[in-house]
C-alpha cells in the first residue's frame, strides 16, 4: 500500500504524461500500411518534431526558462507551424471550442479574446512589412482562473514568410502592461476597465526595436538564462533522442532527472555503465523533483489542476484518443480511461500491443 501511495505521489511530479506520446506513436504506426511512404515519413517527421518540441517545452518550464521560441511560416495569409499541417488559428479555436463544453466558465472571455487577438495578430503580420512587430499581452487571469501565467509574446518577420514568436515571463501588474502598451502602440484604444480578455484582443503593431520592447516590461529575474538552458538541453539530447525513438514514462523521467542535474538540483552523478539504456534506468529510478509547473493539462476537466499558458494547448492534436478496444475517437483530452468503454491506461497498453 506504501508503495502504491508513493508511486501516485511521483506520478503527479509528471506533469508531462508521457502515455499521450505513446498512443500518437502507436496510431502513427497503424496508419503505415495504408499510407504512400513519403506520406508516412512525413507524419513521422512532423510527430517527431511535435515531441520533441513539447519536452524541450516541459524542461523548459520546469526550469523556469527566460524564453520560448515557436517558428511559423505565412500561407496563405495564415500562420502555420512546422509541428501541424493546419492554420495554428484552427487549434486555438479548437482549444476554445473544448473548454467552452469542459473548461472553466470563469475563462470564456478570456479564450474567445484569445483566438481573435491570434487572428488580428496573424492579419498585421500578413500585411505588414518584414520590420513590423506585434506584441501579444497575456495577463494572468482573475481570481478563479485556470490561467495563472503572466506573460508577452513578441512576433517578428524575417522575410516575407517566416515568424518567430518569443515569449517572456513578466511580473507587470494589469496597470503597468497597460502603461508600456500604450507607449508600443498608442493606437490602442481605452477600456472601460483593464482585463486579461482586454490585453489579449488587442495585439500591439510596432516597428520598436526588440530591445527596447524587453526593456518596458518587468521581467522575473529568478527566471534561467536561455543559453544556460539550450545547454541543459543539448546535455540530455542522447537521452530526448532515445524518447523519441520509443516514449515511455522510463525514458521521460530520466530525461527530466538528468535536466535537474544539469541545472543544480540533484547531486552530480558519477556513472561508469556499459550502455545507454543502462544510465537511463539508472536516472529513471531516482525521485523525480516536483515542481508546479503550468503548461498543458493532464486529464479531463474533473482532473485539469494545471495551468495553462495558453487555451490552444487544449486543441493541438489531430486525433486526440482512439480506443483500440471499440474504436471511440475523442475530440479533446481525456482522463485515465475511455470515456465509452472504460478502458483504463494499463489496459489500453496491452490492447494496443496486441493490434
């Protein structure tokens, strides 16, 4: 029982649950035989990079990285990342469209404000020069929201087609994003009252250099410098390579066990093993450090205890479940079992070896 109660402790420290990995993984292989191979390779290639950007994402947050990066490219008048075949502003709305039936009620505003700042967001950048900025403000929520991150996004053209979007943790209160908004685009009009759904509908057009943007905001000065953490991550990439050839929770928590390390939070480990598979079972088997972290979700809207940076996390995935026991596809997150059959984790683990 001891033993049971721990590995539940543990299991909460995951906030990345590596068995959404698996499932992407084991529908991907299905799909093979009934695929062109350049199609399949190319599917391949996208989940991989899916993964690998969302643990690198996870390492990141645990580690209260200073920085995010997500590269778009502009088609068709719509921004498109390199991990989806489809316009981001569908998973944001997708994302909108799932809470809006399981989420907080408290935050409806909130994310339909967020869909249409992405969409006047992607239309500036679609019309506007190659030295155009939009800056895209994310307060955290009020009280009772999901959404405790406080944060701004800094979109930037490089050419005629290519966006990178920064994001910077900030410690600015609702009055002090508002002071530094209207001195980045005094175009912007006066509310009645400042809140999150405010900042996040309005996204700000300028042609400020970068530095001088970072420099209004307050940013967290706990926060890890981004080339220290690319370094963390370039010392667990023998590990990410192994997730990424097979995910399992094994892999996952020696990957974030090593990152610690790398960081300072775990004692240095002096290893003299044969192998790689080895080592990993050896970082696997230490406690893993729990940390409250905010991006994602686990579980359905009974289970969510997470904070969100962004409503579109609740709409990325092309095919969020299918049971392979009687073939229910569900449209959004679900818990830890099958929303029809009740077919639980462990379960769907055999059933799905046997397919």
């Amino acid at each position: 029982m001891l033993e049971r109660c721990l590995a539940q402790v543990e299991r909460k420290a995951l906030a990345y649950d590596p068995y959404f990995d698996v499932i992407a993984y084991r529908n991907l292989a299905r799909s093979q035989a009934s695929l062109p191979p350049y199609e399949y390779e190319r599917r391949k290639n996208q989940l991989y990079l899916r993964t690998k950007h969302n643990l690198e994402t996870e390492i990141g947050e645990r580690l209260k990285v200073e920085i995010s990066q997500v590269n778009y490219r502009l088609l068709d008048s719509k921004l498109i990342s390199e991990e989806h075949d489809e316009p981001f502003e569908e998973i944001v709305r997708r994302g909108r469209n799932w809470r809006l039936r399981n989420g907080n009620p408290i935050d409806s505003n909130r994310e339909q404000a967020e869909l249409e700042g992405f969409q006047k967001a992607q239309k500036i950048l679609a019309e506007s020069t190659p030295d155009t900025k939009v800056v895209l403000i994310s307060p955290r929520g009020s009280d009772g929201s999901d959404y405790k991150h406080n944060f701004f996004d800094i979109y930037e053209k490089d050419g005629a087609e290519v966006i990178t979007m920064s994001r910077y943790v900030s410690r600015n209160t609702y009055q002090d994003f508002w002071e530094q908004a209207q001195k980045i685009d005094p175009s912007l009009p006066t509310p009645i009252g400042l809140s999150d759904a405010f900042f996040l509908t309005h996204p700000l057009m300028t042609l400020l250099p970068k530095e001088k943007i970072l420099a209004m905001f307050t940013r967290d000065p706990k926060i890890l410098d981004f080339d220290k953490y690319r370094k963390i991550i370039e010392g667990c990439q023998a590990f990410i390579k192994n997730y990424l050839r097979s995910p399992s929770e094994n892999t996952y928590k020696a990957i974030i066990n090593l990152a610690d390390e790398l960081a300072g939070y775990r004692q240095r480990l002096d290893l003299k093993l044969a192998n790689i598979d080895s080592i990993i079972d050896h970082y696997a088997a230490q406690t893993v450090r729990t940390v409250a972290t905010g991006c994602g979700f686990s579980g359905n809207s009974k289970s969510y205890n997470r904070s969100p940076w962004s409503v579109a996390e609740f709409g990325q995935g092309q095919e969020w479940f299918t049971c392979p026991k009687c073939q229910y596809k569900a449209s959004g997150p679900v818990g830890d079992s099958c929303p029809n059959c009740h077919l639980t984790k462990e379960e769907y683990a055999k059933e799905a070896a046997v397919c």
